[in-house]
C-alpha cells in the first residue's frame, strides 16, 4: 500500500530524511517515532504530497507521489483515499462540528442529502452525535480531535495519517482517542500511519514501526521485535540503562509471547537446585502481546549449566 525505498529529502543544503526504506501493508498500523527533529513528521508529509523529496522512491497504491503531484487532478484523487489528523486538531472555529466534518464532502460535491447522512454516521461512530450543532471552543480537547478523526474519514479513505495527534491530549483522553483508532482499523480496514514522539502510544497500538534519528532509520520491524531485544540505539532513544552487579555472571533474559507467562525461573531454580539474584525485570503490554525482559545474577560455576536450562525452555538470553 506504501512502498518507500531510499528515500531522501533536503531543506536548503541540509539532509532531514536519508535513504529511508520501510513498507505498510493493507490494514497495519505502523508507527514513525523519533524524538523532535528527526525527519518523523517530515517524513509523513510527504505521503501525501505535502512535502516534496528530491531521491528515491515512495509510492502509495503503486504510483510515485513525485509524478502524482505534478497532475492536479490526480493529487486531489489521491488526497481522497488518504485522511490526516493533526497534533492541533486543525478544525474551522467559526464553523460547528457538523459543518467541519461536511467540509471535505461540499468540496467534492456531495449532494446534501448524503453528507447529512455521512456525518451523521460519522458523529456516531466517534461519539458525538449530540454535539452537531456545538463549536470547537465549547469542546475539549479529546472532542475536538474526535471531530478531526470524523472529518478526515469522511471520503471513506482506505489510509489514515496521524501527526502526533494524542501530543496534546491527557493520559486518558490519549488512551480513549488509540482506542476509537484501533475500533477504525479493525472495522474499517483502513491502514493508519501514525507519527509520534510517545512509546506509550506504540505499545499500545502498533503493529511495526521504525525509529528514526535525525533522518534515518536507527530501528525497525514488528513491536514484539523492537522491545523484546531493543539494539543499543533504541536502548538509549528509551532511557534504559542497565544496573548490573559487578561480581558473578550476569545475564539478561528475554521472555518471547510463547513463553512470557511460563514460569522458567522457578522450574530452573528447583530442577539446578541453585542460588540466583534476580537483579531487576519487566512484563509489558505490547499490543495485547506480553513480553518479558529479566536479569539474573549467577555464580560463575553455574553458568553453563544455567544457559544449557535457559537454551531448551525457549527464552531468548545474552551475557550482560
């Protein structure tokens, strides 16, 4: 659905995306994370022809958006099949939140009688209904980015574009706008490319991602994949460092979604009949997947025999 092969963008002299590759499939959702300046958003734009790039490729439904962009009309036709939500909701103030909504269907040149139905089935899918005839200053902020999400589906898009839009939202309220995004993907089938700076919101929803640093990619590949065994680069973008004891031998466990719930420690401890620290460890929610990171400390005798138990019970490991 979105193909991009080295792709490189420049402002003026200055390199923002460099040879970035990734693909989204039909139905993903796929996320673009970096902290602020590392090409993320930059990157989305130019999805839909919003920003231009100077090499490589990126096509969306097979067509290379640098020619699409260069034919009005098929610009507007491929703006139709892609919606876009924005950190700031971006909506009309002296309009309502029926008329915001509608807006994209009078620019095409909807009949009246199927925008009111349009926006009404709209308004109740992202529980607003009863605020058709209120105006964005008298909605907060959860319900203002509720009227964006029901504006840029309007056109029936078969992609969804998210620029930090749950940034300025409450834990909450973020929690229940990834949630109405999860209903739309699953429901609608609509493929959702989210950027975004919170690895909270990752977690949450995405089914793969790529990390970007200053314009290139740092990480990629399937959620379970990146927290599970996170390389050094994305250790550091999350702020994890490691204590370790510096006696005995240390080594870091990683607890696939096979064997997250299994209880290996116990059953080694009682089958080796050895003595162990537990140094810290983690089970985590990745998109409704567990997963599991441990560190143990043991004895340097035990070692072998440790990692000879660790090998056949299907846990990842490595010496910290």
């Amino acid at each position: 659905m979105i193909e991009i092969n080295k792709l490189k963008k420049y402002y003026g002299k200055e390199l923002v995306i460099d040879e970035v590759s990734l693909s989204v499939k039909a139905g993903e959702i796929f996320a673009i994370v970096g902290h602020s300046g590392a090409g993320k958003s930059t990157l989305l734009r130019c999805i839909n022809a919003l920003e231009d790039y100077q090499n490589g490729s990126l096509k969306v439904f097979g067509k290379e958006i640098s020619q699409v962009a260069k034919n009005a009309r098929e610009l507007r036709n491929l703006r139709k099949d892609i919606g876009m939500i924005f950190q700031h909701f971006a909506l009309m103030s002296r309009k309502n939140v029926f008329e915001n909504v509608a807006m994209p269907l009078q620019i095409h040149g909807f009949k009246k009688d199927e925008i009111d139905k349009r926006v009404k089935e709209l308004l109740e899918m992202v529980g607003l209904e009863q605020k058709a005839k209120s105006y964005p200053n008298e909605l907060s902020g959860g319900q203002k980015q509720r009227v964006a999400i029901a504006r840029a589906l309007a056109l029936k898009p078969k992609i969804l574009l998210s620029d930090e839009a749950t940034s300025a939202l409450d834990p909450n309220t973020t929690k229940n706008i990834l949630e109405l995004i999860k209903k739309i993907n699953k429901e609608l089938g609509i493929s959702v490319v989210l950027v975004t700076h919170e690895m909270e919101v990752v977690k949450e929803i995405a089914s793969k991602a790529v990390l970007l640093d200053h314009g290139h990619i740092i990480g990629s590949g399937e959620i379970h994949e990146l927290f599970l065994k996170p390389n050094a680069k994305m250790q550091e973008f999350l702020g994890e460092n490691d204590f370790l004891p510096q006696t005995g031998v240390n080594i870091k466990l990683f607890f696939p979604k096979e064997v997250a719930q299994h209880s290996v420690i116990t059953s080694m401890a009682r089958a080796l009949n050895i003595d162990f620290n537990i140094v810290w460890g983690k089970i985590e929610k990745l998109n409704d997947i567990a997963l599991g990171n441990l560190v143990i400390n043991v004895a340097e005798k035990d070692k072998e025999k440790v990692l000879d138990f660790i090998q056949k019970s299907g846990v990842l490991w490595e010496v910290a």
